[in-house]
C-alpha cells in the first residue's frame, strides 16, 4: 500500500510520498515520486499501484519526453495527455498478462506543476483507466493509495488560502496518521515544494528518526487537547456523579460549528 498526497495552494505545491514497499511479508523502501524536466519547468509523478507498471509508464513518458522541443512539455495538459498515452499503452500490453497472474493494473498517478505556458501551478489525478480529474480551489488537494485515514485532517484544516508553510505540516500530519492506522505504510518518507514566488522546486528526504520531535509533539498535544474538551451531554447520563460537573462550551465563533 501507499500514501501520496499533493496539495495545491495560493502559494505553490506540497507534494509527499511514503516509502514503505511491502511484498507479502517481505518490506522494504523505494521512492515513489519523480521530478521531470529541468528548473524551473518541472513537474512531478507520484504513484500507487504495482511497481512494475509504474516503472515502464515513466520509462515510456521520458522517452517521449525527450522527443519533444527542447526536451520539455509546454503546459501541464500536455504532460497528462502524455502520461495517460503511455498508461494505456502499457495497459495494451501487459494487462492481459497480469490478470492472467491474478495481478490487477492498478496504477492510480498524482502529476503536479507549472510549465512554460501554464499561467498557475496546478496538479491531476490520473486513474488506471487513462481518464483524470483536476484538482480545484475548494477541495485543494489529491491523495491516492490509503486515503481514508490521513483525509480528516485535511479536510478540516486546509484550504487554498492555507499558507505553504502550514500545507507542509499538514501534509505530514495527514501521512502521520495514516503511518498510526495503516502498516502498509511508514518511512522514509520524501517531500517537495513549489514556490509561485521564485518558481524553484525544492525537495527532502527524511527517515523515522529525522522527525521524532515533531511526532512527539503532535502525540503529546492532540492528547492534551482531547482532555481539555469541555464534557459533552453524554457525562450527565454516562458517568457516575457527573451531574453537577458537566460543562459547557464556549461560544461558537464561526457560523458553521462543525468547522
């Protein structure tokens, strides 16, 4: 299994990748991102799905890369459409071949970034089949493999106006939890930005132990807070003598309270 998660904000890209490899009961770590081009027109390629397909889709789309002037893609648009041509070029070949080994073709991809005639940095979901959603404003981020654990936090706490700053820690948060609730996933892990400012790509490797503060923090204080909530109406009936003793909370400060 993976997790991939890119976000896409007023102030660039966040791009995260896991590590962890598992085949059976055999682990292991390799990237699962790749950065194409040259600065500052360079996009990235994050994927889940079997390894082998990943491999011959890239190899493909970096031959038909270096096909094209100056060796570049002009916009986003045309990276996609050629990242989906060799998908189902692929997909012709070796399909048949792996459901035969009962393996399924389940390459699912995140493609991100700002090319020469691309007047905003943006990113793509692309699903096995070839066909693709883009990401937008409201919802400003994609994930693919084990989504299900990291997408609360997102939910609740980015949005486009998200500083980069923050969109980073809540990147890691999102795999954090995700790492928490999934086996499948875990360290190292590799992220990149991307700055509207400078229009520069930067990129970090970081293992287990390059992040023990920062995970340690995080455990300790999200205990803390759970045990500064105020008792909801459930302690009235729920717990012994606690008729008293419930308190209430403070006033909403947002229209919507559940936000």
């Amino acid at each position: 299994m993976t997790y991939c998660v890119g976000i896409r904000v007023r102030q660039g890209l966040v791009a995260l990748a896991d590590g962890r490899v598992t085949t059976g009961s055999q682990m292991a770590s390799a990237r699962k991102v790749t950065l194409f081009g040259e600065d500052p027109h360079r996009f990235f390629i994050m994927t889940s799905g079997l390894r082998s397909v990943r491999d011959k889709v890239l190899a493909y789309l970096a031959h038909d890369q270096d096909l094209t002037t100056d060796h570049s893609f002009a916009r986003m648009l045309d990276a996609v459409g050629a990242f989906t041509d060799c998908l189902r070029r692929v997909a012709e070949e070796d399909e048949e071949a792996l459901t035969k080994s009962e393996l399924t073709f389940n390459l699912h991809a995140i493609i991100g970034g700002q090319l020469s005639q691309d007047r905003a940095p943006t990113m793509f979901l692309i699903y096995p089949e070839g066909n693709w959603i883009e990401v937008d404003e409201r919802t400003p981020y994609l994930s693919i493999g084990a989504t299900t654990y990291g997408k609360p936090i997102l939910d609740r706490a980015l949005s486009y106006d998200t500083e980069i700053r923050h969109a980073l820690k809540l990147a890691y948060l999102s795999f954090d939890s995700t790492r928490f609730s999934s086996t499948d996933v875990g360290f190292p892990i590799d992220m990149l930005s991307y700055s509207v400012e400078d229009r520069r790509w930067r990129e970090d490797h970081f293992a287990y132990d390059d992040l023990v503060d920062e995970r340690q923090w995080w455990n300790r204080n999200i205990t803390e807070l759970a045990e500064r909530m105020p008792d909801g109406p459930w302690a009235r009936s729920l717990l012994a003598g606690s008729d008293d003793r419930v308190t209430a909370f403070p006033s909403a400060v947002s229209d919507d309270p559940d936000r």
